[in-house]
C-alpha cells in the first residue's frame, strides 16, 4: 500500500556531527568531513529543505557539551523545524536538547533498552517531538535491528518494533537502512513498503540516496527522505529535486 | 501602538515545553522576546504569544494566574497564539477537562486524517485578508488537535485541508487585536518569519 498522496512529503538534509563538523561515513564507518554545520544548515534552508537533522556522532560526555552548543548555533541560524538525535539516553538529555533549540528528538539505542522512555517523552512533550530511529539490516529475509550506532545486533524485528514504538506513542520513525547507507545504490525500497503497512505514523526514509529517481522512488512509501552526502557534496540541489518531484507527481513544498 | 525603537515580544511560559524556536525567530527579526511569568511581566511587553508547548491542561493550569490580566491586555496589545496557544482561545478541548480561555465559539478535536500527528508543511488557503499580513501558502505544522470544520467567516480566515475535513489554520481577529495561527510560523522559514514580522509592526502601530 503506498501512502496517501495528497500529503506533502519532506526532503531532509542530515547532518551527522563530530567536534562541530559535518562529517559522513559508508556503512556507518570510514569518516570523512563534510563542512560547517551552520553554513550547510543555513544553504540547505535556502535551497528549500523541509528540516533538518543533527546527529551526534561522537556520544562522549565532553563531545557532549560541544554537540549542544552546536545544535543551539543552527536553531539560532535556521527557521525550519530542527531534529537532534544521537546519544540520547533519557530525559535529561531529550531535555537539554530541546533547551538547545530542537524542535524534535530521535531517541534510538535508549528505547530498545527500555521502550518506557518513548512514553514518558512523548507524554512531557508531545509524540509530534518524538522521532524514534530504527537503524536496520537485512538478515535471512528480515530487517534486523542494530543499536550503538549500528555496532550491535538485536533480536528486534524492525517492522515489529516500529508498531511497538507506535503505540508507546513515538510520533515518527526514522528508519535507516545500514545496508544501504552511503552506498548512494537507492534506498530499501522494500523496507519501507513494509513498514507503510505497518504504522499510521510518518516515515523518514534514510540510507542510500544517490539519484534524484531513487527520491521519487522511496516517496511513495515514505513521508519523508533524508540525505546526507549527496546533499553536503553538492550532487544533488534540494531545489532542483524538488522541481523534478514535484513534475513526477509528488507533492512537495515549492 | 507608539512602540519605537525594539518590540518587546512577550512569550508565555507554561512551565512545560520549549520556546527557543520562538525567541530565535524573535531574535531574527530583531524583536526582543522575554519570558512572561506573571502579571507584572505581561503588562511590561508589547506584543504577547501563547506559545504551542505541552498539552491543552498544562497549559491552563499554568495560565490561570494570568488569564485576568490577559483579557484586560487584549485587544490594546497584540496577542497571537500558536499552535496550542490558538486552541487555548476556545471554549474547550478533546485533549484536556479544562475550560479554555473563551474567546471564540468553537471547540477544539482530536484531528482524523490519513496520518495524526498532523506533521509537516501543508497549504494555507486565505479567504480573507488579515493585518497580520498572513500569505497563502506552505507552511509547517505539527499537532493532533484543532479547531476541525470552522465556519468560513471571520475571524475565521486561514483554512487548511485535512484528509476529509478542514483545519482552521488562521484566526485573524482586527477588532480585539487578537491571531492564531494552527501550523508554528516560527518554523516555517521565510513566510513565517513574516507573521511575526507582523505582529511586531501591529505593535509599533
């Protein structure tokens, strides 16, 4: 079943985030720097994007502290919606991100561990705040979940988990495919057919983007698609994407 | 209203919820935003917000203290409402017992549409104009709940389609200086910006 197509899908540059630079790994390994948080948030909001999302890719206590004054640099440079994610444990981490100027968490490892934390954020502060992020690998014919940044292998299900989480009351998944992440092969395209059978919440497709036909492609299924390197490197311009979405179909904001 | 030089925009603090979006977009705009607190804070401030953090009953357990001062300031100072902040200005609300502050008929519902949350951008048609200098166009929401199948009169202006029905998306009341807007302007770069752009300059009037 595809998606209803009268809502307007989302187009969301992400930035993965290491001492106050941009950086971008293939298969979650292999860093390499991407630019300046500020400077690529505030090009992407003029080129059209929908949101943004920052992840902390460093989760060390002092990496910590450098992250947040991150995140409060591109919530004072950009008037788009704005997700943080990475390291988040509990609430007092949901709560100094939000005090930073996220408008969203993505709450990850912290809710496999224990889903109860999913309830109580989304009941402080609404499940429209709460992204739960669902990293995932193909294995024997099933989407296995994998937390701590995709080192860890589960024996969660990940469609099954993505209606656990929905019902606990995330407000959104964001779901990457670890096989497909910075591959720029496509996106799981089968992964999030699936899952827009499974939940009634909004979708953000990540992992794999290369071409603009592979957005167009995975926006059938998914409300949203996040990008990384294509976006950061300049392959594709959010404008132009959207222009070409909008042509084929797709109802984007313009 | 004889304001020269920076507007100081108060936002309401609830005690729950975020409003550094707001401040920073205040900021932006070179208005100068300020926590309102109590009374005292309320009549030291040009322009008001009702922000849209936290959920329908915290929101008016919060505001009780000052809803007194809120209906004497209204209609002299702009206030606009965001997101909850506008649903809080009707009767009531599926999402909590408490009574809203009143000042329109209408009561706000549970939204039914192919996808709740209603999160993202989606489409403001305008059947009116409104001083606010609202646009039509795209702009961001993020909510559950609204004002569902309002009657097309104002202060009734801004109306955006969901699923089935239609969502009230801006309230544009002239007469008692007072706005609403259902999608968060803060969020919803330049368009949104100018709202409240807006706002300041109904201040300044």
């Amino acid at each position: 079943m595809t998606r209803p197509i009268g809502l307007v899908r989302r187009i969301i540059p992400c930035m993965d985030v290491d001492a106050d630079i941009v950086v971008k790994g293939v298969n979650f390994e292999g860093l390499r720097v991407m630019g300046d948080p500020v400077e690529l948030a505030s090009r992407y909001e003029e080129e059209g994007a929908d949101e943004l999302f920052l992840l902390d890719i460093t989760a060390t206590v002092q990496g910590r502290s450098t992250f947040l004054e991150t995140v409060r640099n591109v919530a004072a440079a950009v008037s788009i919606p704005l997700g943080v994610g990475g390291g988040i444990r509990g609430m007092e981490d949901a709560d100094a991100a939000f005090k930073a100027g996220a408008d969203k968490v993505s709450i990850n490892t912290a809710a496999v561990k224990d889903p109860s934390i999913v309830a109580k954020l989304s009941r402080e502060y609404g499940s429209q705040s709460v992204v739960v992020a669902i990293d995932t690998r193909r294995i024997n014919n099933e989407w296995r979940v994998f937390i701590m940044g995709g080192r860890r292998e589960t024996l969660l299900n990940a469609v099954d988990w993505a209606r656990t989480v929905e019902e606990l009351g995330a407000g959104e998944l964001l779901v990457t495919s670890i096989d497909a992440d910075g591959t720029r092969a496509g996106y799981d395209i089968e992964l999030y057919r699936r899952l827009a059978d499974a939940v009634n919440i909004p979708v953000i497709a990540s992992g794999g983007a290369g071409e603009p036909s592979h957005f167009l492609e995975v926006l059938k299924y998914a409300d949203a698609a996040l990008a990384a390197s294509v976006f950061h490197m300049g392959v594709i311009n959010i404008s132009i994407l959207k222009a070409y979405l909008s042509e084929l179909g797709i109802r984007v904001r313009i | 209203m004889r304001v020269r030089g920076v507007v100081k925009v108060g936002v309401v603090n609830y005690g729950v919820g975020n409003v550094g979006s707001i401040f920073n977009a205040l900021r932006r705009i070179e208005a100068e935003p300020l926590l309102i607190n109590n009374t005292a804070d309320l009549r030291s401030v040009d322009a008001v917000i009702l922000p849209g953090v936290g959920s329908f009953n915290s929101a008016m357990v919060n505001l009780s203290r000052l809803t007194d001062e809120l209906n004497r300031v209204r209609g002299s100072s702009p206030i606009l409402g965001i997101c909850l902040g506008l649903q809080l200005m009707f009767k009531g609300s599926d999402e909590g017992e408490l009574r809203g502050l009143g000042w329109y008929d209408g009561w706000v519902n549970r939204i039914r549409g192919p996808r709740v949350p209603h999160i993202g951008w989606d489409y403001v048609k305008l059947s009116g104009d409104c001083n606010l200098g609202v646009a039509r166009g795209y702009y961001y929401f993020m909510h559950s709940y609204a004002v569902v199948n309002p009657v097309n009169e104002p202060p009734f202006v801004g109306f955006t389609k969901y699923g089935d029905s239609t969502i009230l998306s801006v309230l544009c009341d002239e007469g008692n200086a007072t706005y609403g807007t259902q999608f968060h302007p803060e969020k919803s770069g330049k368009l949104g910006l100018s709202i409240l752009n807006g706002l300041v300059n109904l201040a300044r009037r």
